[in-house]
C-alpha cells in the first residue's frame, strides 16, 4: 500500500468523526479520545474491532470514528458570584 493510499484512508477515519457525525464535537474531542485509547490498547486492552491497521493509533482513531469508545463530557459548575462584585 503507498503512502497516499494509506494517507487517504486516515482521512477518511477522521471525516467519519467530524462534528456532524455523532457525539463528536470538535476535532479536538476526537484526538484526545483516540489518544487515550491508543494509551488503553498500548497497555494490553483488546481492539473492539477487526482492523485493517496494525498500528494502535490507527485502530483507535477508527474505533472513536464509529463510535465504540463510550466518553462522557463532565458538567461544568460555575461558582455563584460574590455580591457587590463588579
């Protein structure tokens, strides 16, 4: 497989995650997922899909971009505001 091939098929990966597909919503949010799981599979955990890729960051990438890394956004708790402050 060349090395355009191979390019373009990342792309693809990552245009399944784009903020119009699923949960996603920022590129941002897409990296720091496939990021930790790349961490998990790194440590011994088993892909949650048959791959094409070999390489971990590749087979995590694919996995967030279908869907199967399960993540939760924290809510976040502003403060109350003090009285009299400007």
């Amino acid at each position: 497989m060349n090395e355009l091939n191979l390019f373009s098929r990342h792309l693809e990966v990552f245009e399944l995650a784009s903020p119009s597909h699923g949960s996603i919503d920022s590129k941002f949010r897409f990296i720091i997922l496939a990021a930790r799981r790349t961490r998990q599979l790194q440590g011994g955990s088993r892909p949650m899909l048959t791959s094409q890729f070999k390489k971990f960051t590749s087979i995590a990438q694919e996995e967030v971009a279908r869907g199967l890394v399960k993540f939760e956004i924290p809510e976040v708790i502003k403060p109350p505001k003090k009285r009299g402050a400007k």
